[in-house]
C-alpha cells in the first residue's frame, strides 16, 4: 500500500498552484472584505486575509484546488479528450461540473457560504472577473470558481467569527471552535 502524502505538501501545494495561476490571497480577501463590510464598518482587509488563509487550510479545499488547476492546465495543453476538451477550453456555459466541485467545496462552510458562492458565480467580483475573462493563452474553467468558493467559505467563516465575538465569546473559545470547523 502506497505511503499518505502529507498534508502540509499537499497544503504546500494548493497554495503554490494558486500563486502560479496569478491569484494571491490578497486578492480573494478583497472580495472578502466587499462580502463582508457592509455588515461590519470595523472589518480590516488583514481579517479578511486571515480568514482567507484559514480556508486554504482546509484540505477538502485544496483538493479541490489542485483538481481545478491541474484540469485548466491540461486543458490549456490540449490535452483533455474531446468533447471535454472543447467544453473546458470554452467554459461552455452549460457544462457545471466546474461550479460543481466548487459548491461542494463551501458546504462546510453552511448556507452563508453557498448563497454567497451563488451571488459571486454570477457576478464575477475581483480577480473572479479576470480569471473569467479568456486571454486566448490561459484557461480558468475550474479556478475561477474555486476562488469564488474560497471567497464565499472565508466570507462566512469571518460572519461567524464576528458573530461570536459581538456575542462576547472570548476569543481562545472562538479559535477551538474555529480549529475543529477546519478538520476536514
């Protein structure tokens, strides 16, 4: 039987495939932070950025990243059979199974998660837009929506958070409760 991969290298991994495709986590927290500040006037971009990078703990998440990005690359190399090909290389509208392992990805985040996943599916906020938008050289069938994803999940992991700490639950209760929601 083959030996586990550890998961800070498959950690490791997700984070440095997202860097590669252009997408820094800045940039996920700032449509985090449009997400979020209207329901909170206080919210920093740093939260947003710390929430962010507490979803790519996840592993379901950067399973998922890793499933996304390796398939836009191998559609970028022709290297899909057809009609996958041609679906993923077009983001055929009607295909799905890119927001499919998207959606599945936020539901451990609960419902504020998938609405927002819905919302920003539709309108493409950030760097959504950019990796929407075909340069002719790349393709972001799958990673557009997997940004999307992380976006929604840290969008409602930092409602949550803020929740819990205007209900003045102290913030060592908060992160226990936090530590255990990222087990999977």
């Amino acid at each position: 039987m083959k030996k586990p991969v550890h998961s800070d290298v498959v950690e490791e991994a997700a984070r440095t495939a997202l860097k590669e495709r252009g997408v820094e986590i800045k940039d996920i927290a700032k449509i985090v932070y449009e997400m979020q500040a209207e329901y909170a006037p206080s919210l920093t971009l740093k939260e947003c950025e710390e929430s962010t990078d507490a979803v790519l703990t996840k592993r379901e998440i950067q399973h998922a990243l890793l499933v996304a990005i390796e398939l836009d690359k191998l559609a970028e190399k022709n290297m899909l059979s057809e009609p996958l090909q041609s679906l993923v290389e077009s983001d055929e509208g009607l295909f799905g199974v890119d927001e499919t392992i998207a959606l599945g990805s936020v539901f451990g985040f609960g419902s504020i998660a998938v609405t927002t996943f819905g919302y920003l599916d539709k309108q493409k906020n950030g760097i959504i837009q950019k990796l929407d938008t075909r340069d002719g050289k790349h393709v972001h069938t799958f990673l557009d929506d997997l940004v999307a994803s992380i976006a929604s999940s840290a969008s409602a992991r930092l409602a949550h958070r803020l929740r819990d700490l205007e209900e003045g639950r102290k913030k060592s209760d908060i992160k226990k409760r936090e530590d255990e929601e990222l087990i999977g």
